[in-house]
C-alpha cells in the first residue's frame, strides 16, 4: 500500500534531523518531493513522503519522538491510505 504523507517544511526538517541515516523512515524521506500549492487562496509549502505502511509507521515513532504536532497528519495518511 503506498501512503503518501504531507507535512510542512518544519515537520519534514525535524523529521529528517531526528531519524537516524540509514533506515527506512529515513530513506524514504530523503525522497520526499518539495510541494507549492494554493488551497482556498492559502500557499502551502512543505513536502510529500510517499512511502510504504512500514516505513510510514517509522515515520510515525520518530514523529513521536522529535516532531509531536506531525503526528495527527502521519495518522491520517496512514489511516486514508487504507
């Protein structure tokens, strides 16, 4: 199942900073795609991590751990992708 995770550039950056180089959280990360779109006249900028459920549940731990307020949005692509 492919699941594709939006955050902000603040989110992405912690992530990216406090998931350890080498695992899967992070590889899929290091290819995250840099985003800029309008919604309702508001520019969101941030990245999309399109990884599989493992990895996002990776993503999820270490949102725990170093980036709280990611955790609702990881959830809810986790939880759409389904």
């Amino acid at each position: 199942m492919e699941i594709s995770i939006k955050l902000s550039q603040s989110d992405y950056e912690s992530l990216r900073d406090g998931t350890p180089h080498g695992s899967a959280a992070h590889e899929a990360i290091d290819k995250a795609s840099r985003i800029e779109h309008a919604l309702g006249g508001v520019l969101f900028e941030g990245y999309s991590i399109s990884c599989d459920e493992g990895q996002a549940r990776a993503i999820l731990d270490a949102a725990r751990r170093c980036c709280p307020h990611a955790v609702r949005d990881i959830e809810k692509a986790i939880a759409f992708a389904r």
